[in-house]
C-alpha cells in the first residue's frame, strides 16, 4: 500500500493453522495459561527435566567410544555465560511443548565457523516461515533479521502443532472443572440437610426445636436414630446428584486426556487409579522408550546438523546416555552388568564404569568368572619326588 512517496507493506497471516497465541486474541474462552492445569505442568516437567538430567557425549560411529571434542565443553558446560548446557535444554523442551513453532536455539560462531556460544531466546523471538514451493525449507528470523539455517537448533513439533494447541479443548476442560470446584468451596451453599419452618412459629419456639433437635440427634452417638418433628416442620435430607457424583471422574478423565496428548501415561501425573505393582514399572518404560525417546531423538539430530561440521559427522555423532534413565533401579542394572560380564559381551571394569565405579586391576579380561575356575595352590601339601 501506498502512502504519497512512501510505500507501507503489510504481512498477511492465515488462520487456517491457528496458534496459542492466537486463541488468546480472537477465541471467547482462549488457553490463556495452560501451566496453570496442573496435569499439564506435570507433563511439560517431565518430559524438559527427563533430557536436561542426562550425560550428553560426542560418540565414534563406528566404535560406539566416547571421544575428545572441542564441543564437548558447549554440551556439558555452559551454553553461554548465563545460561547452563541443562537450563538450555530444558528451555529448548518447554519451549517445544508450549509454542507451535518449537524449540528453537541459535549458535554464535567465532571468526573461524567454530561454534562458542547457544542462545536460547524467548519464544517468539525467532519466527520459522516455510518456503512455499512445498520442499519444506524453514526461513528463520530473529527479530526481522533473516539468519543461516546452519547456525539454527530448531527441534520442531512432531504434528507441527505444540501439544498444548492440539489439546485445547482437554485443558480449557479441564481448567473449568477446577474453577467450578474452587467456586463451589469458596461460595457454594450445601447443607447436610433441609428444616422448613411453617409460617407463624415464633423465634423462641425456633430456638428452643433447634436445641432439642441438635442435642436428640446430631453426633456420632446419635447416629442412625430417627428424627421426629413438631409444629408442622418438615425434615428433608439433602441428595448428592449423579453430576456431582461423577464430577470427580470427569475430572480424572481429563487428566487422562491431557496425559494421551503428551504421549504419556496418566500415572505419570500422579492418577494412580489404575496403576498396580505388576504395570507400575511397565508404565515407567513405556515413559522412557514412547515420550522420551521421540524427543532425545530430535535434539540429537538438531545437535549433529548444527554443532558438528560435515566431515565431523560422518564419523562422529552427540548422543544422551541413556542408561541414566534406569540408574534408580539397580537391581535390574546389576543383572543386566553380570549378564552381560558372564557371556562376555562386557569386561568387569566396563561393567563397573555403568555404575561409577573405578577400574580394578584384572578387570579388562573378558571371561565368564562364574564357571572359570583358577587351581588354588595347598600349603603343605606333599612334593611328589621326581624320578632323575
């Protein structure tokens, strides 16, 4: 559009893919704060600490041996002077599960192309466009300023929708219910039981029924007795309706709803109803193997494309240690390390390394020590003579 000399040019949007943001502007009842549902800051707890707790390490490909790399110290140690390698990851996660665009970092490099700082901005910072030829091309922006694709962590969503957008309709649920309970014990009326007064009883007569009554009847003692009532006063008992009987199971459904759309288990945000000690410890790997994986798969590519250079990558690759995800239950990892050990896929000192345990002297063998069996040397044993 054009203004006398200057020329003013508007960006068109479209809706058809509505943001969060978005709802906050132009829908009635909009998801203005989904982390105030508890299940959903459960869920985005989970699934940013679960890689943020984890070692990260620059791998050979072909030996699977952890190697010495410069970007190794990035990784471990601090992404830039204020913000720590595990704060940054847990930023890039929430940031995934809360914004369509996804997670999203940008790396600083030196004179030299070497990576030396990661920046995670706040979201809407950096806006991803895609090329419209259908090939997929993101275009980043930081601030208006168009930036190298190469120098940009982007884990994106996997339905290219947060899960905070997609379950919407789950958490708007869910936050409702949880208005209309704190209402309810804020200001609702609910007696335990209804006494109408005809009219033409006075207040003393009043005053003196009640003392009666409250001394006949109320009280655990009193429990179970029958009420009878003078002067023409009705007694009614007050019911619980099959809506507010079933309000609690509605209520625990919409975790559950929530729970389905963070790939996760409802157990895994305290609903215990159905959990057991046989599928307590099922549930918990399928946390490990159907909600983390997914993610430490992405940040992993993300990592490689950016932080390693091309020749880099074709032998060397980040990967997150995964056996840290099962260090809380060493009774399976110390069967694991001994099967391991004795079929000799593992020496003892590699085993012990599982646990942070140092290397012994002898421990680099591989053999099966439960069946191999060393001659024990007898004192005192007789020398058997020698024939010369």
């Amino acid at each position: 559009m054009k203004f006398g000399p200057l020329r003013i040019s508007f960006e068109r949007k479209s809706l058809a893919s509505p943001t969060v943001d978005d709802f906050n502007i132009f829908a009635p009842f909009g998801l203005a704060s989904p982390l105030s549902v508890p299940a959903v800051a459960n869920a985005v707890a989970l699934r940013s600490e679960g890689p943020a707790t984890l070692d990260i390490a620059v791998i050979d490909r072909a030996t699977g041996a952890k190697v010495e790399h410069p970007i190794f110290a990035l990784l471990t140690g601090d992404f830039n002077p204020w913000t720590s390698a595990a704060e940054g990851i847990r930023k890039i996660c929430v940031m995934r599960d809360l914004h369509d665009v996804g997670g999203v970092a940008i790396v600083v490099r030196n004179s030299e192309r070497k990576p030396v700082e990661v920046i995670v901005y706040d979201a809407g910072r950096v806006s991803v466009e895609y090329a419209t030829d259908g090939s997929g091309e993101p275009i980043y922006r930081l601030n208006g300023r168009e930036l190298d694709p190469r120098d940009v962590i982007h884990v994106p969503n996997t339905l290219g929708r947060a899960p905070v957008s997609l379950a919407r309709g789950a958490i708007n649920a869910a936050a409702a219910m949880e208005t209309h309970a704190r209402k309810t014990f804020e200001s609702g009326a609910r007696p335990g039981a209804v006494v109408q007064v005809p009219k033409g009883m006075g207040e003393d007569a009043i005053g003196r029924m009640r003392s009666s009554f409250r001394t006949a009847y109320e009280g655990a003692a009193n429990a179970g007795k029958t009420a009878f009532i003078y002067d023409g006063v009705t007694f009614t008992q007050a019911q619980i309706s099959s809506v507010d009987a079933q309000f609690l199971e509605l209520r625990r459904f919409q975790t559950e709803e929530i729970a389905r759309s963070f790939s996760m288990s409802a157990s895994m945000l305290g609903d215990l109803t159905r959990s057991s000690y046989s599928n307590q410890e099922q549930k918990a790997k399928e946390f490990l193997s159907y909600t983390l994986e997914p993610i430490l798969v992405a940040l992993e590519s993300a990592f490689n494309r950016v932080l390693l250079s091309d020749d880099d990558r074709a032998k060397l690759a980040i990967r997150f240690d995964r056996d840290d995800l099962s260090r809380v239950d060493l009774a399976t990892r110390a069967l694991a390390i001994n099967s391991l050990v004795a079929s000799t896929v593992l020496s003892p000192n590699q085993g012990a390394s599982w646990i942070g345990m140092p290397p012994h002297e002898g421990g680099d063998t591989f053999e099966n020590r439960n069946i191999t069996v060393k001659p024990v040397p007898v004192s005192g044993a007789p020398k058997v003579p020698v024939n010369e």
